[in-house]
C-alpha cells in the first residue's frame, strides 16, 4: 500500500474468445474505481498469453482489438498514478514475485480459459496476494459446465437435462454420436463448449444437419461439448455478492430479439433489452434469489457470481443454467446493474468486493501451515 492508497492488479485480456470482452470489462472497471482510494496496477495478458508488464497493457489491447466493444483509448484514459505491474528497471522479476512486491489485491477480469477456470486464482494463491472472486476449486468448476451442472444437480438444485461428449468421441463416431444425443434428448437442442462463456460456440440444433454443424462448431473451441435439453424459457439472472453468508440482488431478465442469447444479443444487437428489475412475482422472485444463493455456496464459490435460470414458459418452473464467478464488468452488463438497481452503485460495488478479497485473504492466513 503507497500512499495511504489500495493497489489494485486489474488482470484482464487473455488467450480465450472472451478476450475483448475482458478489455471491456477492464476498461469500464478502471473507470469507476475511485482514484482517491485506490491505484490500479494494469496487467494484460495477449491472445496469444504473453504477459504485457509495462507501458500501458489496456492501452495496447484495446487499440489492437479493433473491436466495437471497446472505445479507443489514449494516454488521457489512464492517469498517471495508474501503472504497469512491471517498469523496465524490474523486468527480470517474475510474474508472482512482482504480483506479491506491487498489488495489494488483484482484481482478474479474464473470461473463459486461462483466467476463469482456476489457472489465475493459482498463481494468486502462490504469490499470496489477496484477490476479487472465487477461488481455485469454485472457479475450475464453475468453467467447466459439466462439472459445474453435475454438482448443482447433485445439491439438488433443479437443472435442464444434459450430455456431454467428447470432440474425439465426435471425430471418430459421429453418427453413433447424433443417434446418442437424438434418443437422449430429442429437438431441440443447444450446443455449447463446455469451458466458454459469452455464449462463444453455442448453437441451436433443430435436426440432424444442424446439430452436425453445432457439434463440429463446438469442437474448435473445447474437447468437451455439452448439449443440452432447449427449454422455451424466459431468461432471468441474479448476482450474488458475499464470502460465507452471501446476498442476492433483485434479478434481471434478458429479452434478446435474436432466436436466443448468443454472443451478438450480448454485445452487438443494440435491439436485446436488459430488464432490472425483472418482472417477476415476488414468489418467483425469492425463489430466484434462494436458488442463486444455494448455487453459489454449492459451489464455495467466493466474492461475486451471477447465476443465470430458465423460467420455463409452459410450466413456471425455475431451472439453474449456469454460474459466472467472473460476470461482465462492462457498462452494460447484468451484474453491476442488478446491484446497481438493488442499491449498490457501480463504485461502491468494486469498493465491497476488494473488501471481501481481502476479508477471505485474511481469514485464511489462520490456517495453520505447520503440523
């Protein structure tokens, strides 16, 4: 801590196809924390996993990007109290030497692989640094949507019929493969890879050609695909904010104009609307919040999550979808403003979550390392 002030490690970028959506996270989050209280460390990681460890990393991704989800960014965006987690007169430091000697608490804003899944929360527990979000074990599972759906399923939390198969299992017997899914779950159906958020490589499948095509699709971006029950549903989601006694916001519901809620509703069709609060009864409300809650510590998961559900049109019943331990930080997305509407603003969110890293942090320098 210099100057009285929090030194916050924002890791963002990564080698994944969430990649420009973590610079857009990681510039909507540097905008909004409070410069008074605290100065942001900036680490990028490239596409192709190279650590930027000086200059100005967000600077350099975002303006190599080119993408319209982020808005071009000059030297007046950072200011000067924000740094590089590395100068060049410190550049033979490695990465975890460097995270522990010049952040006071990380921040990671990486979606998806290398980032979400438990890899980044390793080497923050090596280099002892306290960090936002959940920890090893809740992260590697909350990415793997196998995983993550067979241990909500078996806390008894309500789930969408599921398979999983392999993409070397898709390779060698495609056919057999499709009469599987086909006698499993029928039409329709959803295609996914198992460890990808923002709706990156999923497709829905309504016959044989299109499922082909979904599973072929699903394959370039993990060895695992899940597919899944379609279930004609209301999409409603609920963040959550806490370490061992967690709260839930008011949830929000996503009203796409496309078919479904793939990665174009989310961050290019300005015609998807984005409900907070949703217009649900207050039953279905606190059932919303109590499932979201019971995921979350189904599994220990840690800071922040959001849990997203299907409220089945048909019946009213309410599904667990998934969970997000790193949610969207962007100025548009559901989890800050679910708070924001259940009366936590943006800044004072980020204020609680850097209070809850280091509450964990603390809590578990408690633990005895000699026996």
């Amino acid at each position: 801590m210099m100057n009285g002030k929090i030194r916050v490690g924002l890791i963002f970028g990564g080698k994944s196809g969430e990649h420009e959506v973590s610079l857009a996270s990681a510039q909507a989050v540097l905008r909004a924390l409070n410069p008074l209280r605290y100065d942001a460390v900036l680490i990028g990681v490239s596409k192709e996993g190279k650590w930027l460890t000086d200059g100005n990393p967000l600077k350099t991704l975002v303006n190599a990007a080119h993408s319209p989800l982020l808005r071009p960014m000059n030297g007046a965006d950072v200011p000067a109290a924000q740094t590089a987690l590395l100068t060049r007169d410190a550049a033979e430091m490695t990465a975890a030497d460097a995270l522990h000697e010049r952040v006071d608490v990380a921040f990671p804003l990486i979606h998806g692989p290398n980032g979400e899944d438990g890899t980044i929360q390793g080497l923050l527990e090596l280099a002892d640094v306290p960090y936002v979000g959940a920890g090893v074990a809740a992260s590697a599972v909350g990415m793997d949507k196998q995983l993550m759906k067979a241990l909500l399923r078996d806390a008894g939390l309500p789930v969408v019929e599921f398979l999983v198969v392999t993409r070397r299992q898709w390779e060698r017997e495609p056919e057999e493969t499709i009469r599987e899914i086909e006698t499993a779950l029928a039409y329709p159906c959803f295609v996914k890879p198992a460890n990808l958020g923002s709706s990156v490589g999923v497709a829905q499948a309504r016959n044989w050609d299109e499922l082909t095509q979904a599973l072929a699709n699903a394959a370039l971006y993990d060895r695992k695909i899940l597919v899944e029950r379609a279930v004609d549903a209301r999409e409603i989601e609920c963040s959550v904010l806490g370490n061992d006694t967690p709260l839930a916001s008011l949830p929000g519901e996503v009203i796409p104009e496309r078919e479904f809620y793939d990665y174009a509703a989310k961050y290019a069709d300005e015609r998807t609307r984005l409900i907070v609060p949703a217009a649900l009864t207050d039953e279905q409300t606190q059932t919303v919040q109590e499932l979201a809650v019971r995921a979350f510590l189904a599994l220990d998961c840690s800071g922040m999550a959001r849990v997203d559900f299907f409220l089945d049109k048909r019946d009213g019943k309410i599904l667990v979808n998934e969970i997000n331990t790193i949610p969207g930080f962007t100025a548009v997305s559901m989890y800050p403003r679910m708070w924001q509407a259940s009366g936590l603003s943006y800044p004072q969110l980020l204020d609680r979550l850097i209070e809850l890293a280091l509450e964990r942090h603390a809590d578990k320098k408690r633990n005895k390392t000699t026996y």
